[in-house]
C-alpha cells in the first residue's frame, strides 16, 4: 500500500485542431494525425457527434459512465490521473523553504499544462501529523480530539475551492470517503489524524473489540451495535451526506468509497457494496460511485472479475479498479481480462510513482489503458513542492504522452476483446518489442498496438482489411513521433519497426493505425 503518493508533472503544451468536425488533440511532439478525433464524441443515446463542449450550456458539465467510457460535458473523456491523497488537507510537508505550502491551485496549472485531467483526495489524511493538517472534515477541539458530530468549515471551504478550480481547468476530482482501518497502530491512537479511532475522537467511535487489531469489528458494520445510540454507519453516512451537500453541485467529481479493502475480509467488501447505494441515494444518482478490489495478497488467478462477483452486478457501481502494481502488461491483460465485457469502468487509480519508478508506471499505465481502462499516477506528497522542477518536466511527459495518443483515436469505439470475448492481440503476429505486445481495435477503421521490451527491427507484422492506412509510431517515453507511413491492408500486413535506438524498452513504443 502506499500512503505517500508520488509524482512530479510537467508544463507541456496542447496544441489543438480548429476543425470543429474532427478536432485532433496533439502534444508538443506531434502526438495526434489526420484521422484521430478524441475530442470529438457521439451524444448519450449514442447517434450523431458534436465538437468539443457541444453541450451548448443546456446542461452543466457532468461527468457520466457510457458502458465502459466515460465522458464529460457530452465529449468522451480519456482520464489520465494523478494521485494526490493529501492536496486538500495539507498544510506543509517540510519546514524548508521549498516545502509544500498548500497552494494547490500552481498545482492544478502544472496539471492542466501537462494535460493529466484528474486528481484523487482523501477525506481522512491519516498519515499527516497534526501539526501539518490544514484540516479534515471533522471539528477538533482544544486537545485535538475530533467530534464527529461537528464540521470543520474551513476544510469544507478550502474541499470547494478546489473542486472549482479544478473544474475551471477540467480536471476530474476523485474524492475517496474511506480507507482500510485495520491495522493495530490505526486503532490505538498511534495516528493522531485518524479521526475514526475511538482514541482520536470525543464520541467514542470506533474501538477494536475482541482483541482484533484495528477497528475491523466495529468500523465495518451496517447493523449488530450501537455507538452513544447510533447505528455503527451513522458517522460514516454523515461524512457521506456532508461531502454531497458540499461538492455535489459540481459536475466534475466522483466518489470513490475505499482505498485497498483486503481481499480476505468479507465483512469490509459487504459494507463497502452497501455504501454505493448510500451515494446513489443521496444525490439522485447523479455522481459515479467507484470501488476498488484490493489484490491483496493478489487478485485470484482468474483475474480481477473473480474476486466478490457480487460488485460487477451491482447497479450502483460504476467503476471498478484496484492497485495492481503489475508491470509487465501481458499478466496484467491476463488479470483484467475477464472484466473487459464488464459493463463497467476500470481504473486504477494509484499505480507506480512516476518521479521514481518511471519505467514501471510507463508499462503499467499502458497495460491499464490496453485493457481498455483508466490509470493514476502515484506522486509523495512530500514532493508536491516539487511539481515543475525539472525532474517533473521529463517524467510527465510519460502521462502526457498517453492521454494524447488516445485522444488521437475514436478510442470508445476500442475494445481489447472480440465479440466473443477472445483477445484481439491476436491480430499482431509480430512487434519490434520482443517481450510482447497489446492491441486494441476497431477492426478496419482504427488500432492502437503498444509493445516494449528489447527494441529490435522486426517489423509490425499486423491483420489488416483490405484498404489503404496511415500509420504513426510513438515513444512512449516522449512522445516523440519516431516513424509514420502509409501501408495497404493484407494478411498480414506488414509496418516498418521505428529505428531502434529511438525508443527505450523498458518504456515501449506504440503505433496507431487509421484507415483514410
């Protein structure tokens, strides 16, 4: 688990095409051509297509789930995030002068600058000492006790700021109400910010019993006990009711319930199942609700869809996701594939820190986004201070890189599996990455294919209907446009590799291809 997230980001520029038709998003480096049109969307019944921002101001931006996509203000939407649990609550992360000082809003402008379009918050930043809290939701008094009857106004205020601001810059909030409370140290006390111990607050919830570490007993359960005469989710429930009274009026956020459940703990999974509908009643079910299904200690061979089936039929979840820490894209495709026919989204939303684990993010971001799902990137909050420097600006261009190359394509009309369920990476015979190779496709109109490994000159050796393509190679490291062509469809078709030392294995390299 991590609990200090990571990364840096860069000031990237966004080019974008002015034909309203077919409107193509490029970065610095050209990622983008002829024939992509990411921002241009069909309407929510499905039928015809408007430009960016077609929604005409007859309706406020919201975001919405259309199967396994998303979209936003009526334009699909290609998420690609950052986890920043702390950004909100945070106060200072060091006493230097170059700390963290809270002013998230040069943060959100380095974002939007690198064209990463959403964030994750927690409501309980447990991990933060007190003397470096901004604040969290609930009150505390002189002796720093919190009373979960009572607000803190300044936190809700500053929660709102954020969300605005964000949306200015259409960036999607993930606001995350809880996390996995079983650990002994989050129970006794020993976490001072961790307002839902028994220790921490002046209500007296909640206490581990039966000589259980952790707050597991009492924390999740629906019904069986009381605390001072409320049921055990009445404080949960009003954190909840709190937040959608307080941001549910912006179109831009969606409400995750729990950080990394474990997996063996049946009664966590339950509760948290239950809490979906909570959110969906609350507000109308008007905001997504997501989920996440800890691999803890790993996803069950099966893949992700093995682990609490119940989650994938219910109606109220919308997303789906875990922390797969999995950087080789094959077993993760294995892992995912399942869930693919879900109707569902998949995302995961804290993966390997790209400040310092660059390669590993890389292959893991694209897995995600190969099996047709979503990817955050991991960033410490200690470096939040550090957003921009240098180190920032070379390793986001890894996140700006991927949002770009999908919204050069019709990407919601992509699928990593057939009609009958089968892999569609069986189309590629042959890529210049050796290790492997991951495809997605809308068979004789578009292909993403992205492959690492040791770069070699082997072509893309690709199942291609007849017709005439235009092909792009790009670094995924950089961005960097490292070969295009045009090639006539065969079986196989046959695309020459970039040259070799344009790219880096460990990153990869991918190719779009698009009919004329």
């Amino acid at each position: 688990m991590r609990l200090w997230l990571a990364l840096g980001a860069a000031l990237l520029a966004m080019a974008c095409s002015e034909d309203e038709q077919q409107p193509v998003t490029t970065s610095s480096s050209g990622v983008g051509g002829g024939g992509g049109s990411g921002a241009t969307t069909t309407t929510s019944s499905g039928g015809g297509e408007g430009g960016a921002g077609a929604s005409g101001g007859a309706a406020p931006a919201r975001l919405e789930r259309s199967g396994r996509w998303l979209r936003y203000d009526g334009d699909w939407l290609y998420m690609v995030g950052i986890d920043m649990q702390s950004l909100v609550t945070a106060a200072a992360w060091s006493d230097g002068p170059d700390g963290y000082d809270g002013d998230f809003v040069a943060i959100l402008d380095a974002l939007q600058a690198a064209r990463v379009n959403k964030v994750r918050l927690w409501a309980n930043s447990w991990f933060i000492t007190p003397d470096r809290l901004f604040g969290q939701p609930f009150a505390r008094d002189s002796n720093d006790k919190f009373d979960l009857e009572a607000w803190d106004d300044a936190y809700w205020s500053r929660l709102r700021d954020f969300v605005a601001a964000a949306q200015d810059r259409t960036i999607i909030v993930e606001y995350c109400f809880f996390s996995q409370y079983n650990h002994a140290d989050m129970a006794d006390g020993s976490r001072p910010s961790n307002y839902w111990a028994a220790a921490n607050n002046v209500n007296g919830a909640f206490n581990p019993t039966d000589g259980t570490p952790g707050l597991l007993n009492e924390f999740y359960k629906d019904e069986g006990g009381t605390i001072n005469g409320n049921s055990f989710s009445h404080y949960q429930d009003r954190l909840i009711d709190k937040a959608i009274d307080e941001i549910g009026s912006y179109g831009n956020v969606f409400f995750l319930v729990m950080n990394e459940p474990f997996t063996g703990d049946p009664a966590a999974f339950s509760w948290m199942r239950n809490r979906a509908p909570v959110i969906k009643a609350r507000d109308g079910g008007i905001h997504l609700a997501a989920v996440e299904v800890e691999p803890d200690p790993g996803w069950s061979s099966g893949g992700i869809e093995d682990d609490l089936p119940e989650l994938w039929d219910e109606s109220d979840i919308d997303i789906i996701g875990g922390h797969s820490y999995e950087a080789n894209p094959n077993s993760l495709s294995a892992k995912l594939h399942g869930a693919q026919s879900k109707d569902k989204c998949l995302h995961d939303n804290e993966g390997f820190e790209l400040r310092g684990e660059t390669a590993q993010a890389t292959r893991e971001a694209w897995g995600w986004a190969m099996a047709g799902g979503y990817y955050s990137f991991y960033t410490r909050d200690r470096d939040f201070n550090k957003v921009g420097d240098a180190t920032w600006l070379d390793v986001i261009r890894v996140a700006t890189t991927l949002r770009d190359v999908f919204e050069s394509v019709r990407f919601w009309e992509l699928s990593a599996i057939d009609g009958s369920g089968d892999e569609v990476d069986d189309l590629v015979s042959q890529a210049p990455g050796g290790s492997g190779w991951q495809v997605l496709a809308n068979p004789g109109q578009q292909y993403v294919v992205y492959t690492w490994g040791s770069p070699t000159a082997d072509p893309l050796t690709i199942e291609l209907p007849a017709g005439d393509y235009d092909y792009q190679w790009h670094n995924a490291r950089t961005g960097d446009t490292v070969g295009s062509g045009t090639v006539s469809g065969a079986s196989p078709a046959t695309i020459p590799s970039p040259p070799p030392q344009d790219w880096s294995g460990p990153y990869g390299v991918t190719v779009v291809v698009r009919l004329q």
